[in-house]
C-alpha cells in the first residue's frame, strides 16, 4: 500500500467536489488503488478504486516525487 502526501490546491479541491467527491475519498483511493492506469489524454497517473462510501472512483493525479502527488481530477465510475 503506497502513502503520499496530498498537495491540496483550492482548485484541486473545488474540481473535485464538483464531481461528488471528497478529499478523503480521493486520498482512499490513490493510496489503495484497485487498479492503475496512465490517463491517455493527459499522461498523468490514474488510480481506480472504491471509495469507503462504496462508490467506485477514478482519481487523476500528477506525482511531484515518490512521496507528494498533486490532485488532479475524480470522479465516479459506472459499473
């Protein structure tokens, strides 16, 4: 299980909420991700992953080094 330190930007937060999503559950899922994935259109890092409310997520992020990410996007994903 990976642990990062968060680099939580207004903007980070504020995109994020907009699609339903908490800073907790972005963080729950980026450190125990189900699955990984490089975004196509971006080529940052991608974690996939359910959220403690139950809810499966998909969390963009970019990796400042092996110990802080920076939020990028989230939001859920429909089984």
């Amino acid at each position: 299980m990976p642990f990062y330190f968060f680099l939580w930007t207004a903007e980070s937060i504020e995109h994020i909420s907009q699609h339903g999503v908490s800073q907790e559950e972005f963080e729950e899922v980026v450190m125990n991700p189900e699955g990984e994935a490089i975004s196509r259109a971006s080529g940052n890092p991608i974690a996939f992953g359910a959220a403690p409310s139950g809810r499966i997520l998909c969390c963009v992020f970019r990796r400042i080094n092996n110990d802080v990410v920076l939020p990028i996007t989230a939001f859920e994903v429909e089984e």
